[in-house]
C-alpha cells in the first residue's frame, strides 16, 4: 500500500548521471576518491601522478552527488560527495548521480539504500556470481523501483535522520576519547610512571606463570551451538565477538573462583570474566591469580604486552607464561585495578548510550522511510524546495 502523496518512481526518473571526463595530466598530481561497504562514507587515496594513472578513465567529481562504487554496490557501497571532495577525481567504478530537475533529495536516497529494503534492491541490480562478480549494472539500476514522498517531505525526513547521526557521531567521539584517556592511565599506572597516592612500595618484575594457574576448558565446552537470548548462561570466546550466545545447558557451567581471564591460546586475545559461563573453544586457557595477585591487575597488565603472533601454535605454556610484567605490592596493585576498573565503567556506559542511538535511529529510519510515520512540512521548508 501507498502512503497518501507518496508515488513510486525509477531511479531514472529521479537521477541523471554525471559525466565529467577528467583530460589526465602526466606531470599532474591527482587525488581519487574510495568508498566504504556498509554505507560507511567516502575516503580520500594517497596522491597519484597522472602518469601513474595510465589510461584509466576518471571523472572531475561534483558536490552534493550520490557516488556508488559499482563493484560493492550490493554490500551498500554508496555515499554522497561533498565540497572536500572538489578538486578530486573518481574512477569509472563510481558513477555520480545528481536529480533530476529536483525530483529527489539526493540525502533521503542515501538514507534509504542504506537500509535493508534497499541493500535488497541493490543486489537485485547487480547480477552475478559472488564478490567482484556482482557488479552493478547500469540499465539494472536506472529501473529500481523506489518509493518516495514528495520532494519536501523527503529533505525533512534527511534533515530528521541527519540530527541522529550528528548525535550518534557525539557520541562515538565521547567514546574514543573515554577509550584512550583509559590507554594512556594504563600506559602510567602500570608501568610505574605515575603511582597513586599513598603508595611507595617496590615494584618487582615478574613471570606471568608465576602470578597466573590455568585450567583446561575441557570440562566447561558447550555441547549444543542452538544459542537463543532467552537462554540464561553466556558461551564465551576470547576474540572480539566474547558472548558467541546463550545457552540453556545446566551443565559444565564455571562458576567457582571467579573473576578470571580467558585465554585464547593461538590467538593471544584475552578476555576479563567476573560472572558464571561456558566456553565453545578447547584451544583456550582460564587463568586464575594465585594468591597475594589481584587478578584484574595481572589482566590489564597482559593488555599492556606486545606480542605478534607467528604461526599456527599454542602460546600460554611456551610463550606467555614466560613473559614478564611490572608488578608493585598487593594493595597498589588493587588500587590500580579499581581506578581502571572506574574507566571501565565510563566506557561501558558511553558505548551502551552510542549503541542505544544507533538502534532507535534504526527503527526511526524504518518508519520515515516506508510512510509508516509521517513528518509535518511547514509553509517555510515546503517554499525551500
């Protein structure tokens, strides 16, 4: 069903092309532009002479215009140009479109092929087998059928969606900064640089198996992977994913001698674990203090280790639990754990606070930009358009 005053157009109808052959210079130096899958934006290449270029066919970019890199179009591969991109040129892999006698708001297109309805279509114009093969096709794009309300609605529902991003980019920045004042309070603290009040005991360089015991996960891996969020007990990994999902197993649950690391032996990824679990990895190590260490201490301290892993082997035995750290009398060592624990603490709240922006602009977009939820133009924005 259509929403009142909305219509459904082609992209043709609503985009023109724009085609402005760049005449390469040898001697010049050129900057090209790349685009990010995911609807993650444009970046900007290192400079290139003209030579260099060869006989590849570039293009004079023009601001304001939707730029979609043609070879990872259906991974959402789009973005728009803007005034720092001026003066910058564009492969033939980067068609720009511009409206048609302003029959589209180039933001509200933007908007929705980043959603899934238009990932979908998106893919449907670009046939092919998978990865570089998927290319988009030109006559295939120009016949995507989009559903649009009219022209002043579209730039208020950008404009509505553009506030969330700055928010959501707010709230990004809070979060880096959080995450490297927290870097650099590891970098002084656990290296001594910098003691707390109060404190003036020796430091003593120790070895990381003599601070750490490690347990086998054998007894705690999780039989079946059917994970569902209503479940209770969380399956950890240590890389970057950490909660794999949860299962209802009663069983083989670890929950005495908490907190402790994990330790992914082929990897080196830890993680600090302070509440019941299970594990789906048999290459993985759980470490525990022995007594007189504050376990958080020890893992922040491993954070603080810099190790490139070569080849396919296991690590804690052989390697790490050689290695050695910086480690000052029990009640510093508890002290420092607390005040990153506390930077802990800020991060996790900021990056709570970022994801929950991202998921109600998520559902925002889904309503704007079917008609499921309308937006009130004025006489002002509507003699804008």
């Amino acid at each position: 069903m259509v929403p009142e005053g909305w219509c459904v157009k082609t992209v043709n109808d609503v985009l023109e092309r724009v085609v402005d052959p760049v005449q390469v210079n040898p001697s010049k130096q050129y900057r090209q532009i790349g685009i990010r899958s995911h609807g993650k934006g444009l970046f900007h290449k290192e400079a290139v002479s003209g030579k260099a270029l060869g006989n590849k066919r570039v293009f004079h970019i023009e601001k304001d215009c939707l730029v979609v890199n043609i070879v990872f179009a259906w991974e959402q591969a789009v973005a728009k140009t803007s005034e720092r991109e001026v003066g910058m040129i564009a492969s033939h892999r980067f068609p720009m479109f511009k409206p048609k006698d302003g029959k589209c708001d180039v933001d509200f297109i933007l908007y929705f092929l980043k959603t899934p309805r238009g990932k979908y279509l998106l893919e449907l114009a670009s046939p092919g087998g998978a990865g570089r093969n998927k290319t988009l096709g030109q006559k295939e794009f120009a016949s995507l059928k989009l559903l649009l309300p009219p022209v002043e609605e579209q730039k208020k529902i950008a404009k509505i969606l553009s506030t969330w991003d700055k928010a959501i980019a707010t709230a990004e920045q809070l979060l880096a900064n959080s995450e490297q004042q927290k870097k650099a309070l590891m970098q002084q603290l656990l290296t001594g640089k910098k003691r707390l009040p109060g404190f003036e005991g020796e430091w003593r360089k120790v070895e990381l198996g003599d601070v750490l015991e490690y347990r086998q996960p054998t007894p705690y891996l999780v039989e079946s992977t059917e994970y569902s969020d209503e479940y209770k007990t969380p399956v950890l990994t240590a890389g970057k994913t950490f909660i794999l999902g949860y299962t209802d197993e009663d069983f083989g649950i670890f929950k005495e001698g908490l907190p402790v690391i994990i330790f992914d032996d082929f990897t080196t990824s830890s993680r600090f674990v302070d509440s019941e679990f299970k594990v789906k990895s048999s290459a993985m190590k759980i470490l525990s203090a022995r007594a007189g260490h504050s376990i958080k201490y020890v893992f922040e301290a491993m954070q603080m280790i810099r190790y490139a892993v070569g080849g396919h082997q296991r690590h804690w035995i052989s390697i790490f639990a050689n290695l050695v750290v910086p480690m000052p009398p029990l009640e510093e060592q508890e002290a420092i754990a607390s005040a990153l624990s506390s930077a802990d603490d800020e991060i996790k709240t900021l990056r709570a606070y970022a994801d929950r922006l991202k998921a109600e602009k998520k559902a925002l977009m889904q309503q704007l930009l079917t008609g499921k939820r309308r937006v009130q133009v004025d006489d002002a924005e509507r003699s804008s358009t």
